[in-house]
C-alpha cells in the first residue's frame, strides 16, 4: 500500500547544515535507511559529466524523512575565471518557478478567492472570446509544417527561425480557466501559431504584469482548451502570477517573500539578487559542437518590475529544498502550514493522464507539477506517485512521498539526461 508522505514525516526543528542548509536539519544516511556509499554515486555522475565536458560543475542536495543526507558542491561556476562551485552558490532555476506560482495559486483557492474551474477572464476581462488557430495547409515550396511545442520563443526570445506558420482563426469552445493554466492544456502561447502572435505583442522592459496580461487576450490560443497538452513556457504561468497578485492584493515578488519564503526560511532566493549576492550567481553554459559556450544574456528571465509567475527565480540548493520538503511534509514545515495535506493531494495528483496527446509515457501532469503516473512505463527509479519539475538550464527538483525523498540538482547547462541520472542515482541510494 503507498505510504502517506504526511504519516512519516514529523513537524521539522530549526537546524542549520554548514554553508546555509536553512531550516531543514541534517541526518546521517543511515539514520533515514540510505547508504552513505551509494550516495557518492551521485559525486561520481556528476564528475563523470564534468570531465565530458556536458557540465561546468554542480550544487546537489537530498533529504529523507525531513533531514539533510547529502549536500556536495562540484566543478566550476565560472569557467573563464575557474571559480570554484560551492554550497551555497545561487542558480537562475527558471522553470522551477512554476511550482510556487503553484502554490500561490493553491493558498488563494484555500483562501476561497479562486476556484479551479474559474475562467481566467472572470480575474482578466480581456480573456474573454478569445480564439483558437487553425493551421492552413503549407504553400508549395514551403516546406513542411514548422516545429510544434514552445521552444526559447515561449519565453519571449525572438530567434530568427523558419516563415510564421499560416492559419485562421475559430471561436473558442470554451473558456480557459485556472485549472487549464496550471495543466498546460490551455493553449495560451503553447506552438508555432500562438508563439507567433505573442511575439508582436513587444513587451517593453517597463512593463509589469498588470501592464502586459491583459494583451496576450488579444492572441490566439494554439487549440481548442483541453484538447491536448502542449507546454505553455511563459504566458500560461505569468498570467497565474497575475491573479496571484489581483486576487491577494499585493506584487507578485511580495507575496513570494511573505506568504512563502519567509515562513520556510527560503533567504537565499529571490527574482533579483542583491549586490552582495550577485558574486555567487552561477555562469549559463550551452553545449556545442565545440564545447560548453557561456551564455552572454541569461538574465532575460530575470527581473525588478515583471515578474514572472514561469520563470525568474534564482536560488542555492539549500534554499529550494525547503519547498519541497514542505509539500513532502503535507504543506507545513516548522510550525508553518502554507497548505492543507488535502489541497498537497490536489496538487500532485494526475489531472492530465500521460494518454492526453503531448505528455510522456508514464508521466501525468498535476497542478504546476510533473506526475510518474506509472514508474515502469516511465522507466525511473522513482516511485509512482512522485512528482516535481525542471528548468531550461537544467536545474531539476523531484518528491518521491512513497520513499519520503525530496532532491535538488542545481547546474546551468541544460541536458536532460543528467536530470534522469539524478533521480536514479539518488534513489539507488534507498536501502531500507
């Protein structure tokens, strides 16, 4: 029988790991049933990665049953200057952000102000009507289709690429809403043909989110709502982090630090650093051809007046894993409830099943979190159940509430693959 995440877990004591664990305190492995031995595994993946040149170097962290069994920092944070890596270097984690948009999103509906099945246009009038594209056959000598899903463009890049797709446009069947949003079944900015009408909306560097929401009204939804699941990088969650801040009253940026970073002792992240904490912001690396090559402008996500409700935070390991650790724990952690266990079930379930077109075998989409619907269709050693997500810069973060494990894996080039590894390794590690 799956075991309860909140069955094992007992309200967590204030104690702090060297280089700034936070208030989740540490353990030996064996006194929570994991090998010492078997963790090195996970020093010994990611050095392999680094001498393949795949990564500039690494910050992991893994708890069990609320405590600390593991925090290494490996490699490099910058390779120009050889600056070490170290514990409590800080990552841009990008899509990670997603998940406390989530949360916010899950605290407003136990506070009565939202409702899942709420349509968007009730909080933004302008989503109202809004239309839905349909693709037209592709001229001669143009070529197939263009690329489906949203890529860099999803997050407001503007890369040259093939022609804009050709399409018309239909009324919608129905109304996005809340539920949509958080699930990726939208179609709010999720391909080719919404991506397309999103980038003429030119977001100007001024603007907030009041200012610039109400505009992605005006463009077409990618399909009919609910349709399929296609990932809506940016405009899905920054228009949740807009709600957030018209329902609670208050800037997104503020609620983040009142309502969740502050009860769970999260210091150490924020949408942007401090002068003192800019020096421990890790570089951004893409691999080529060539090697790995730094990124010259890895702050598009990042800012001081819009702040997206997608993408934007940057944080140290040891300060992430108190978010997970807490919705591992039920929604509370050291006397702190920010959700009920009942509305943490609501929001690690499967709404979106892995047989809706777009997901993965074996993985189920919840509310703002990645579900493995099945472990051995999705092929991990992770438990089904367990849930979590990803960055663009490769940064990952993963729940298992079977085996009570919460894991954070923070690096700045992306590859899918050592996210993979990472799970594996860290669950390898689980002997009792």
């Amino acid at each position: 029988m799956m075991k309860s995440a909140t069955q094992f877990w007992p309200a967590l004591a204030l104690l702090a790991l060297p280089l700034a664990a936070g208030p989740v305190p540490s353990a030996k492995p064996e006194e929570v049933g994991m090998s010492s031995e078997r963790l090195k595994r996970i020093d010994q993946m990611v050095q392999r990665r680094i001498e393949a040149g795949d990564l500039t170097g690494a910050v992991t962290i893994v708890a069990r049953k609320g405590k600390v069994v593991h925090l290494e920092a490996q490699g490099l944070m910058d390779l120009d200057s050889k600056k070490p890596m170290t514990k409590d270097t800080m990552f841009r984690v990008a899509s990670m952000t997603k998940p406390v948009t989530g949360l916010a999103i899950m605290m407003m509906i136990e506070e009565g102000k939202v409702r899942l099945t709420d349509p968007v246009s009730r909080y933004i009038p302008e989503f109202k009507g809004m239309k839905v594209a349909v693709a037209l056959p592709a001229a001669p000598g143009r070529g197939g289709a263009v690329e489906t899903g949203a890529g860099p463009a999803g997050r407001g890049g503007a890369a040259a690429g093939p022609p804009a797709p050709q399409f018309y446009t239909v009324p919608e069947e129905r109304e996005i809403t809340i539920r949509d949003l958080l699930t990726h079944v939208s179609g709010l900015a999720s391909g080719p043909m919404s991506n397309s009408e999103t980038r003429k909306l030119n977001r100007r560097p001024e603007e907030n989110l009041a200012s610039y929401i109400p505009r992605l009204g005006t463009t077409p939804l990618e399909f009919q709502p609910g349709s399929r699941w296609a990932y809506s990088a940016q405009a899905g969650f920054d228009t949740l982090g807009r709600i957030v801040e018209i329902v609670s009253g208050m800037p997104l940026d503020q609620f983040f630090r009142q309502r969740i970073f502050e009860p769970l002792g999260m210091k150490d992240i924020a949408f942007w650093p401090s002068e003192e904490q800019w020096p421990r912001v890790a570089g951004v690396y893409q691999r080529t051809a060539t090697g790995l090559v730094k990124s010259q402008n890895p702050n598009t996500m990042s800012s001081q007046v819009y702040f997206m409700g997608s993408g934007g935070l940057i944080s140290t390991a040891s300060d992430y894993l108190p978010f997970g650790v807490m919705l591992a724990n039920g929604g509370q952690l050291n006397g702190h409830r920010l959700l009920s266990p009942k509305t943490v079930e609501m929001m690690r379930a499967v709404h979106v099943p892995d047989t809706l077109p777009g997901r993965a075998p074996g993985e189920g989409y919840g509310l703002s979190v990645r579900v493995v619907s099945d472990h051995a269709k999705r092929e991990t050693l992770l438990s089904t159940g367990s849930f979590g997500w990803s960055g663009v810069y490769g940064t990952h973060f993963f729940v298992d509430p079977v085996e009570q494990v919460v894991a954070v894996l923070m690096v700045q080039t992306a590859n899918q693959e050592v996210s993979r590894d990472f799970e594996d390794m860290v669950m390898q590690a689980v002997v009792e």
